[in-house]
C-alpha cells in the first residue's frame, strides 16, 4: 500500500475508536495513529518518514543512518544508564540492517516498537499515544498483508505471509479504496462537529 493509504486507513481506525473521547484524545490518538501507520516502512528509504529523515533516499544510506544512529544510542545508554536509549539504539539497528517488509512488519518489530512508545508515554503520562501508535501500526501490518508482496511477520523467518485476496499496490482497487476511506474519516470529523 502506498503511504498515503496507510495514512487514511490508520486515520479512519483512529476516528472510529476514539469517537467517545474527549477532543484532546481524540487529537493526539489520531496524530499517533499517523506516525504509526507510517513507522513500519522506515525499513524503505522512500517511506513516508524517511523522506523527511534521511538526506538522500537510497538503501545504502538508510541502512549507514539507522546503524549509525544505533551505534550513537547505544553510546548515549552506556553514558547515562537510559535504558529507552538503550532500546531506540537496538530499535534503529534492526531497522538498518532489515530489508522492507521485514523485521518492522513483524510481529517482533511490532511488540519492540510498541514497547519503545508504551515506555515514553507512560514516562510523560501521555497514554493517548501508544493507543494511537498501536492503532497505525497495526493497520499498516494488516493493509500490506493484503498486498501480493505480503509481510514478514515471523521475522526472522525469511517466509512472507499474504492474504488470500490481494490488493496490487498503487492500484485502481486501492486508490477507490482510498477515496472510500477518505469520505469514512470526513463524514466521521462532520459528526464530531456537530454532535
């Protein structure tokens, strides 16, 4: 799936269980529901996230910046004994050393990410977040596993995994699904507005 329709379905999910919370929830799952949805292709260097990461957009680059950033954390943890360093530095290794569709769309990448955001949030007392977080990224595991590439969800098995029915990315099929999902999430933001 492209990008953008992680975005809108991460959105559209978002809206739809957050519909009973207060505005400022509702704000910050939504807006967490989007960095999740797009967090799993920081193992493409032309995902969403790592055009505004990473200076040039090639593989080679990616895998240098996240094992360097990595390799820094690490460095950082040792100097003051922070473990969330600690696990953002293994965190962006594996994402350096993971081919797309590999280790952050599977089930380890998910439970390690999760973990990373459920630490900070419940530190800041912003749970809000990692409900959010949670939201997206599983709507992004569950979009590509409809795609004909499927996932790697059992990471590191090298096995993809895919659904029955695929959807081609980039499609007719998913660009309507888009639109669908679009109308879903503005009919939802009218209802909010006027409830």
């Amino acid at each position: 799936m492209t990008g953008q329709t992680h975005v809108a379905i991460g959105i559209a999910t978002a809206l739809t269980l957050s519909m009973e919370q207060p505005i400022e929830n509702k704000l910050i799952i939504i807006l967490a529901s989007t960095i999740g949805a797009l967090a799993p292709d920081l193992d493409h260097p032309r995902g969403k996230l790592n055009q505004k990461l990473l200076l040039i957009n090639s593989g080679l680059y990616r895998t240098l910046f996240y094992i360097s950033l990595g390799f820094f954390l690490s460095y950082v943890y040792t100097v003051t004994g922070e473990k969330l360093l600690m696990l953002l530095g293994r965190m962006a290794f594996l994402v350096g050393i993971s081919t797309h569709r590999g280790f952050t769309h599977s089930i380890l990448g998910f439970l390690i990410s999760g973990s990373l955001v459920k630490s900070g949030a419940t530190e800041y007392g912003l749970p809000s977040i990692y409900t959010g977080f949670i939201i997206g990224y599983l709507c992004h595991l569950i979009a590509d596993f409809f795609t004909p590439m499927g996932i790697k969800l059992f990471f590191p098995l090298g096995t993809n995994v895919t659904a029955p029915i695929t959807i081609k990315t980039n499609s007719k099929i998913e660009k309507i699904i888009f639109l669908i999902i679009s109308f879903y999430s503005i009919s939802l933001l009218i209802k909010c507005v006027y409830i």
